[in-house]
C-alpha cells in the first residue's frame, strides 16, 4: 500500500507532464509547426551542450527559491503566496546594501545575502502575525503584498536608487558578484538554492521540529491538543519561508540581475507556489520541478527561432503540468479509485506469493 | 480641493467599482455552494483578453461582454470538475486556474497578434447619456448618466443578489449547499447540481468583470491589467460579511481606493506615484487586518463533498 501511494506520486506528475507536452504539440501543429523539431530545438536549447545547461540552472535558481518558500509555509498548513513580494523585498535590501555602503569583496556578499534573508522574513511576518492575531486570510494580505513590494521596487528603481536616464538601479560592484561555475551563466547561487533545498529535507523530515511543524499542516486542532504551540509554528513557518525567498531575492540580483528593473521577477512567486503543488510540498522534487520549468523556458526561446512558435507556448505547458497534477493527484485519493488501485496490487502480491 | 476634484473622484470611484463588482458577486455565489474560489484573477484575465478579441472582431463591445463571459464559464469548468466531481482541493485548483487561465490569454493574444504586434485599440462600450443624446454638467445626472450599461447591470445583479438569498426559496436552498450540504442533501436538494450551476454563474460574472476593463475602462488588452482585482474582491466579499449589499458597500469603498490613486497621480505632489498606486491593495491589508476574527462565511466552503460519506 505505502509503496502503490509513493508510485502514484511519482507517476501522477509524470503522466500530467506527457499529457501537457501531447496538448502543446497539438497546439504546435496547429500553428503550422512540426512538433518533433520544435520539441528537438526545445531540448537542445535546454540541455544541448553544457553552455545551455548553465543557462537552464542560473534560470532555475530563482524558481528553486520561491518553489522552497511556497513549499515550507504549505508543509505548515500555511498558503503563503507572498514569494514574490518577499523576493522583491530581499533584492532591493540587498541592492540597498551592495550599492550605497560602500563596502566590497566577500564580506559584502554576505552581508548583502543576510540583508535580504532579514528583509524577506519581515516581510513575510506582515501576513504571518495578521493570520495569527487576527484570523485573518494569508493568502489575499501575502499577494497584496506582492502588489505593495513591487510598486516600492519601482520606487527604488524609477527615484531612489535610479542611476541615468533609464529607469534601473546602478550595478552591484564587480567584487560583490557572486563568481560563476566554470564560467558558465549559473552562479554560487544555484549552490546555496540546493543546499537550502537540502537543510529544508534535513529539518522537515530528520528533526523532531520539523515533525512538529508538518504535524502543524496536517492537523491543526490535533497539533493543539498535543501541546504544539500551533501560533508559533505559523509564524515561524511564514518568517522563514519569506527568508528563503528574500535569500533567493538577493542570490538573483548579485549572481544574475546586478541591477533592479522593471519586470524583475515577474511571477516567480505564482510558479514558485505551482512547483510546490507539483512537486507535492517535497523540497528535493521541488528542485527538479524547478528545473524543468526553467529548461521549459530556456528551450523555448530556441524553440521559436526554430520554428516561430511562440515562447509562451511554454507558458501553457507549464500551466497544463500543473492543472493535470492538482486533478490527478484528487482523482488518486477518491475512493473508488483507491479500491481499483488496491485491488491491481493485491492481485500482484498473489501472483508474487 | 476644488468641487471639481471631488465630483471627478466620486464618479471614477462608481466606474471602479464595476468591475470590482462583477468579481465579487462571482465569488460570492461560489462561497454561497461552498465553494471557495481564489482563481477569480485568472477567469477575469481570460475573459478580458476574450472580450477584447471579440469586440475588436465584430466591433461590438456587448459582445465582447458575452463573449468573455462564455470564456470565464468554459475556464471554470475545469475548476468545477476538479473540486466538484474529483474533490480536488479548492485553494489549490484556484491557483492552479490563476496560473493556467492568464498563460493562455498571454499565448492566444501572441498568436491572434504575432511577436512585434503594434499597440491595438478597440472602441468603447456607450455610456448610456451618449447612447440617449444628453450633455450635461448636473453631478447628478452624470453619476446616473455617464455610465455604460455593465454599471446599471452590475447594481441590477446586486439587488438581485440580496432579494435571492434572502426571500426565495430557491435561494435558501442555494445557500444550504454552502452551510451544509449533507443536510441539504437529505431534504432533496441536488448539491452537486447546485455546485455546478454556481460554478457557471462564477465564471459569467468573473468573464464579464474581466471583460468590463477592455470593453469599457481601458481600450486595449496587455498582460497582466486584471492588477489583483480578483483577489481584492475576494477582500470584499469578507468585508461585505457575504452578504449582496454588503459587497457592494465593499466594492465602492476599494473602488473609491482606486479611484483615488488615479487622481492623485495626475496631481503627483511631487511624490513617487508608486506610493499612490500602492493605496487600493494597502486599504485592502488594513480593511482585512481590522475586521479581524469574526467568521460569517458559509461553512461548509472549503470543504469538498463527498456523496459517499457517512
């Protein structure tokens, strides 16, 4: 039985990922294209040669942080959808920090890293304390908070820290940049994306904490009645999930960004939220999703040169994967399929004994 | 501040709250079968990329209305489907919707337009006082006036709303499914049904609020003009306590928000007009915050249903 359920949650994801790709190749042949080159080019501007690998892993390195923040806060029963809000704010403390100071070199980078763990974890107290004290529902104070961060973003960008006549930030100094992998586009920041994605495993799932916590998210009034300070772990999740993203907020602008722009990261924090939901709230697999979806996106610009489909048919797939896992993984869980899928192990078992 | 500026703000916080309107009233009768629908940003994205496509083909902005309003119910067959027929949990597969219905307005505006498209307007619905011929200065006339039809229609469905719920029969039953659905099972009440139809109204209203930014408030289609809407009506229709009236009051309050961030970024003060676009989503942190514990939503939404169960 357990390993029929691990099987299923495996296999829910995958199958949604073929039957999204089957939907955007019709899609694609619809358009005029011929989905066998435009899957190809897809994979060769994805993985084709180690160059594009780099590209694909600086890509997944922001998703990877919004996927493990929406991940943490949902393993405590918590919807934050504030990623990108929280992520926003940790850039702009970070860039704050790497441009005005004046200081340089590694001390820098790890200042300007910690100014945005403590920024996104502030920010992420807001809605945090309102559910807490006030009853009041997360997820609609986390996004407008969203909304709230990215205009003040524009502010930093467009008055404050505006350097010329184009509305961005000046560049972080060279020396506060974190160095790249073998010269490829992926940073130091996809090291420090896996292993927070490692320690999040380790807490979750090693640590009596972490047990308290998930215990939390499955069970509220149960938690309670065994003494968990239920309030605590809620705020505790929210702070450390906004952490996690402003700590991915402030990766992105020294490894990739150096500067605050207008349509800086855009909806990492819905795809963040649509990874975790994929991945089923597992941090590790939560990686992989990201990675997928970044490879999505990188293809995808090849893919168009190739055959002129456009880039947000990735967009689709993507979106696709997601609708098909949330349905599938329901369908799994009704109970009259439970009992078909019980009764094709059992059969099995008897073959076997 | 000149009469002027008063009068101008008053009427752009009616316009504002169209919209706003339209949205809330789809939540209201999704939570109202139990329902909780947080997918409301995407079904209004869809709805306006529809409606804009569709009164640019046939030059009709009552048809783009339609048209988007068909759009939020195909869209919102898959919510119902999921959380309905498969009880797929309803937070979930409303995100799941606010991530798939916007990529497939961004993907079809693509395609309909090509990459380097140019910027593409459509005319705007008639305001009613130019449909009727009538010029006038009279504040009154012009808040009863120079408004488009969706803005008579979204009181229209207020009214509706409030009487419905609260003195037919049939809208008791409606609201039964939302409390209790077992026991409005036992008394004869399809709840499935119910759930279903609330869902295609959702998606109407959530279309047509969608629909009501291309067709009436802004000529054109870009990415991402919903601006929350769809969560700050979710706001509204707590701080309306569920209750048909009491959104609307909600409604006017954010619209009169939105309205006010518009005039005073023309005035700009010589602050950053950022500060000012953030008012509408701040009011909705405070508004939230300050209403605190009180629960008076249906109680069984959220809650999936499951016919089996004993």
């Amino acid at each position: 039985m357990k390993n029929s359920n691990k099987l299923i949650s495996v296999l829910v994801p995958v199958a949604s990922v073929l039957l999204a790709f089957a939907i955007g190749c019709a899609v694609m042949a619809g358009l005029g294209a011929n989905p066998l080159v435009a899957l190809q080019s897809l994979w060769t501007g994805a993985f084709g040669n180690l160059r594009n690998v780099g590209t694909t892993l600086a890509r997944a390195t922001p998703l990877i942080f919004t996927g493990l923040c929406a991940c943490f806060a949902y393993r405590c029963g918590v919807f934050n959808l504030g990623g990108e809000g929280q992520f926003i704010i940790g850039s702009v403390a970070c860039c704050y920090m790497a441009t005005q100071t004046g200081i340089e070199g590694f001390p820098a980078i790890v200042l300007c890293l910690l100014a945005g763990i403590l920024a996104g974890g502030i920010w992420a107290l807001i809605p945090g304390l309102l559910k807490v004290y006030r009853g009041q529902n997360e997820m609609i104070i986390s996004i407008m908070l969203n909304y709230v961060a990215t205009l003040f973003m524009g502010v930093v960008y467009t008055n404050w820290l505006r350097e010329g006549s184009v509305p961005q930030t000046m560049s972080v100094p060279d020396t506060t940049k974190l160095s790249r992998i073998f010269g490829l586009r992926a940073t130091t920041a996809f090291i420090i994306a896996i292993v927070v994605g490692l320690l999040i495993y380790y807490f979750l799932f090693y640590t009596s904490k972490g047990f308290q916590l998930r215990a939390v998210g499955l069970n509220m009034t149960a938690a309670e009645f065994n003494g968990f300070s239920v309030k605590r772990y809620i705020l505790f999740s929210f702070v450390v999930s906004g952490a996690i993203a402003g700590l991915g907020g402030s990766a992105e602008l020294l490894g990739t960004q150096y500067r605050l722009i207008n349509g800086f990261a855009a909806g990492y924090g819905f795809d963040g939220v649509a990874m975790a939901l994929i991945a089923q709230l597992h941090p590790l697999a939560t990686i992989l999703v990201a990675i997928f979806f970044a490879a999505l996106r990188v293809g995808s610009t090849t893919m168009q040169a190739a055959t002129g489909v456009p880039t947000s048919v990735s967009d689709i797939i993507q979106a696709l994967v997601i609708v098909f896992t949330v349905a599938g993984l329901a369908m799994v869980k009704l109970s009259q399929f439970k009992a078909a899928i019980d009764r094709i192990f059992a059969r099995k078992e008897t073959v076997a004994s | 501040m000149s009469w002027d500026f008063i009068s101008n703000l008053l009427l752009a916080s009616v316009r504002m709250a169209t919209p706003l309107i339209f949205l809330s009233l789809a939540e209201l009768y999704s939570q109202r079968a139990g329902l909780v629908h947080i997918g409301l940003e995407g079904l209004a994205a869809i709805g306006s990329l529809v409606g804009f496509l569709v009164s640019l083909i046939t030059g009709s902005p009552m048809l783009g209305v339609l048209a988007g309003a068909l759009a939020g119910i195909l869209v919102n067959m898959i919510f119902a489907y999921a959380t309905i027929s498969l009880c797929a949990e309803q937070i979930v597969y409303g995100m799941a919707i606010n991530i798939f219905a916007p990529a497939l307005a961004a993907f079809i505006y693509r395609v309909y337009f090509g990459a380097g498209s140019t910027l593409v307007q459509v005319t705007l619905m008639n305001n009613l006082s130019t449909t009727l011929g009538i010029t006038s200065d009279n504040f009154l006339l012009k808040l009863l006036l120079d408004q488009t039809p969706m803005v008579y229609l979204a009181y229209a469905l207020v009214i509706f709303t409030a009487i419905y719920f609260n003195k037919t029969k049939s809208g008791l039953n409606y609201k039964a499914v939302g409390e209790y659905p077992k026991a409005a099972a036992t008394l004869g009440i399809n709840v499935i049904g119910v759930k279903y139809i609330a869902c295609i109204i959702c998606g109407a209203l959530a279309g047509m609020g969608g629909a009501f930014l291309t067709t009436c408030y802004s000529n054109t289609y870009v990415d991402g003009n919903v601006a929350g809407r769809g969560f700050i009506a979710l706001a509204a229709v707590i701080f309306g306590r569920w209750s048909g009236g009491g959104v609307l009051l909600a409604c006017l309050f954010f619209g009169f928000c939105d309205a006010l961030q518009i005039r005073l970024q023309v005035g700009s003060f010589g602050v950053p007009y950022q500060f000012f676009q953030m008012i509408p989503y701040i009011a909705t942190v405070v508004v939230l915050a300050l209403i605190g514990m009180k629960k008076a939503g249906p109680k069984g939404a959220g809650k999936p249903y499951l016919r089996e169960d004993r």
